[in-house]
C-alpha cells in the first residue's frame, strides 16, 4: 500500500503535454524513470549546441514549441508564475541564479500563469508558483511553492540524473559567451518581504507543522478577511493536513462500501484533489450531496468551498462545480 506523501509536491502530478506537441503519446516520467524508453537523440552529446540570448528566456502558448526542441538536448525547468503571486517572487530569483550556476546545463522557461492559459491548464497548475521540467519533449512533474535554496538544487540534481538516463546531456552558451547577470538587464530589486503570518504558515510547511501553518493563515484572515491569498492557503495546508498518513487503498475501500458516507467520500475527494482530479472530486461530492441531512450538506459545502480556493476560483471546473451546488442548494 502506498501513502499520501504529507507536502506540497502531493498536489500534483505529471502532465501529458501530447497535446500541445503533436507526439506520440507515452507515460510521462516521474523522477529516476525513462521519458521515453530509450536514449535522446542527441545522446552522448556534451558540448555547446548553439546559443541563446539568455538562459533564462520568456514562453507562450505560442512559443513553447521551441522549448520542446531544446529539451532534447538540455533539460528545461519551467516555472508559471504570476506577477502578483508572493511565492513566486521568493522562487522566481533562486530558479534563475542556479540556472546561471549550472552554466548551460539547464534552461529556464518562464510562463506566465495569468496570460498563458493553455500552459498552464497543460501543466495543470492549479496554484503557482508551480514548477516542471521538460525532457525530450516530456514532462516531469518536480514541485509546487516557494522552496529554500537548497531544496531547489536538489530537484535540479535529480532532474540531470533523469535527463543523463535519456542521453539529454548537452549545453547551451549564452550569446557573447556572457552570463544572463552580465548580458541582461539590471537585476530587480529584491522582492518585499511576506506579510508575517504568511512568512510562518510558509516557515511551518517546510518544518511539516500543518496545525501552525493553518493557524497563521486564519489569524491573516481575522486580521484582513479579504486577504484572498491566506484563503487560499489556508484551504491547501488544511488538504495536506488531511493527508498525513492516509493510505490511498484503505481511503478507497471504504468510500467503496459506503457510497453514501459522506466522510468516507470527502476522504476520496482529498486524494482525487491532491492527484489534480478536481472534475472527479466535485462530482463525488455532489452526487451524494442531495442525500444528506441540512447539517452534512454544510460541511460538504464548506469542503467544497475549500477545493475551488485550492483549485482557483476562475478555473472552468470550478465556474461549473459552484454553478451545480446553487442548483442543489436552491
């Protein structure tokens, strides 16, 4: 039997961009597996194939077929992001400086998650910052949040071990043989500091305390009822709070044998949630949902209330899922 992993990388799973790349369709690869069975093509390689401006470079919808082509020689680590997204501007510098670091090993494809929807719906990032990377034309799930340095360099380590099993071992050299920090822009000035209560929910979840994490999102929301982002934080870390220590199969069974228990079904939602099955998620709650008593159908609203601030409250799953419980509740 296998557990629900108790952290934020639990949210989410890998992506089958085939669509978006006219492919051949195969199982996307999770860390230490083949992308696609067999060496790249330009296996072996280990040297400069061409340059590029940056090696930190913009993508859209429009443009990521250029990232597709490049992953066959170099992994690239994408990270979706949004302007207005705190974590984002924590992560968003460490990305960029251990790219720099690794001196054309890696390329990093920014998307923006607010003018790129079909990215972002592809990578399923349902909060951001979210980040993947790209190798031979596949993806790979690697985290969701604003990780510590450290941390980050570790993915980056294990997604060159992935990328050097699937002969992905070239570089890239930056145009003028200078480094993004030499060639680019000024840097930006460092980003604000976190609000306090949002800097201890985020300070607990890397420590695994989710009861400290919740405790500082609600205190955010007592003290700015419309802070959306402590909202929405406080629905994710209650999710992972849920899942500490859950066994998938023994959730499953039960929610088997008991179709109309609610709490055995709101179980299962957590873990179709947490896999990215949100659409699987809000029908088991809403089909059992006319069968309850006034006081169970508040909690599943409560629960279901939590999913679409997990999922983000725009996202046509969610327009959908809210449109169907008003038609039940009224």
């Amino acid at each position: 039997m296998s557990n629900v992993p108790p952290s934020a990388a639990s949210l989410r799973g890998a992506v089958d961009l085939s669509s978006l790349v006219n492919r051949a369709q195969a199982p996307t690869a999770g860390p230490g597996a083949s992308v696609d069975g067999g060496p790249g093509p330009d296996a072996g390689a280990d040297a400069p194939v061409g340059s590029l401006p940056s090696l930190v470079i913009d993508v859209t919808d429009a443009t990521f077929s250029a990232v597709l082509d490049l992953s066959n020689t170099v992994p690239v680590i994408v990270d979706i992001w949004a302007e207005w997204c705190g974590p984002c501007k924590q992560l968003s510098p460490i990305l960029e400086k251990l790219v720099v670091e690794y001196d054309g090993r890696f390329v990093l494809a920014k998307v923006d998650a607010d003018t790129n929807p079909q990215l972002t719906q592809a990578f399923q990032a349902q909060s951001i910052p979210t980040v993947a990377a790209v190798i031979g034309g596949r993806p790979v799930s690697l985290f969701v949040g604003a990780l510590p340095e450290a941390q980050v360099r570790d993915v980056f380590e294990q997604v060159l071990q992935l990328a050097e099993q699937n002969g992905v071992t070239g570089r890239v050299a930056v145009e003028g043989g200078a480094t993004p920090d030499e060639s680019g822009p000024a840097a930006e000035p460092e980003p604000e500091p976190l609000p306090p209560h949002h800097q201890d929910a985020y300070d607990a979840i890397e420590k695994g305390d989710y009861a400290a994490a919740q405790a500082a999102y609600r205190t955010a929301i007592a003290q700015d009822p419309r802070d959306q982002l402590a909202v929405a934080g406080l629905a994710q870390v209650s999710l992972l709070a849920r899942l500490q220590g859950v066994t998938m199969a023994d959730v499953r069974s039960a929610a088997a044998a008991a179709p109309n228990d609610l709490e055995a079904q709101l179980a299962v939602a957590d873990l179709d949630v947490s896999g990215g099955h949100v659409d699987d998620a809000f029908d088991r709650v809403l089909t059992v949902f006319p069968t309850l008593d006034p006081a169970a159908k508040d909690v599943a609203r409560t629960r279901l209330l939590e999913y679409f601030e997990i999922v983000g409250t725009d996202a046509p799953s969610v327009v959908a899922a809210r449109r169907r419980l008003t038609m039940l509740l009224y």
